[in-house]
C-alpha cells in the first residue's frame, strides 16, 4: 500500500495548505492538538463548525497561551460545535477526520508556520490514523477517552 503514510519537509507555505485541505474534507468530525490558535486558524475552526461539523481542539491552559492569542482562545472556548480540553504538555500538531491525519512541530499559527521547516507526516491508513488517535487521545481526560 504505497502513500499511504507520507513524510515531507515542509516548504513555504505547503504545512498550511496541507492542514487546510484537511479541514475543508472533514464532513463530519476535525479532531486537532496544538499549543494554541491564531486568528487565520480560528476563523478556520469557526468555519467548520458553522457548518455542523463537531471540532474538539486540544490546546494549552488559558493561562500560558501568548497573550495575543488569548483572544483566539477565548472564541473558540464560546463557538457552538467547538469543543475545548486542556492539556499543559502540548509540543506539536495533530489535526485528523475520520478517513486523514497531520503530525508534525510547530503550533496552529499560518505565518509561523509559512517560515518553519517542519517535517510533516501524513497518514492515509485506517491503522495508521488509529495509532494518531491514540496519542491524540493519550491528551485528553480518561473519562473522554475514546
């Protein structure tokens, strides 16, 4: 089963239209871990919940999240369909629906991003996406635990 897992190096800009593309063919449910939000990405999030899709977004306590991104925070914690949990341990991203998923460094932060070089890891393998989400889950409280 070739490409079905798919390791990159991220390019300018090519990490932000991965996770993009990711967000735009969720249909259903976006799972997502990441230290904190900006605002591209939250208008993102907001997006897809306006359009009933469930997001549960894993991120840092309120209280070390940068203080120009507590505002971000702080509306997603009051959008309809955006769940939030948090987490104090969080060192990368892990954004998955229920048929892809992202890992790589870094946070959810589109021109942090553009000028990272990140190694990227796409997966495409139901078995694969299953060990994503059990790290994922390893994050959340043992009575969310899927």
């Amino acid at each position: 089963m070739v490409g079905n897992i798919e390791i990159e190096i991220s390019e300018k800009g090519s990490i932000n239209e991965e996770i993009i593309t990711l967000f735009s063919n969720s249909t259903t449910t976006l799972n997502i871990l990441t230290p904190y939000v900006d605002r591209f990405y939250t208008n993102e999030i907001k997006r897809l919940a306006e359009k009933g899709i469930s997001v549960l977004v894993i991120t840092h306590n309120r209280g070390l999240i940068p203080r120009e991104y507590g505002s971000f925070y702080d509306e997603l914690k009051s959008s309809d369909n955006v769940k939030i949990v948090n987490s104090p341990n969080i060192q990368c991203i892990i954004a998955f629906n229920d048929k892809k998923g992202i890992y790589s460094g870094g946070i959810l932060d589109k021109n942090l991003l553009d000028k990272s070089i990140l190694i990227l890891t796409k997966i495409n393998e139901a078995s694969k996406l299953m060990k994503l989400k059990q790290v994922y889950n390893l994050f959340l409280p043992s009575f969310m635990r899927k």
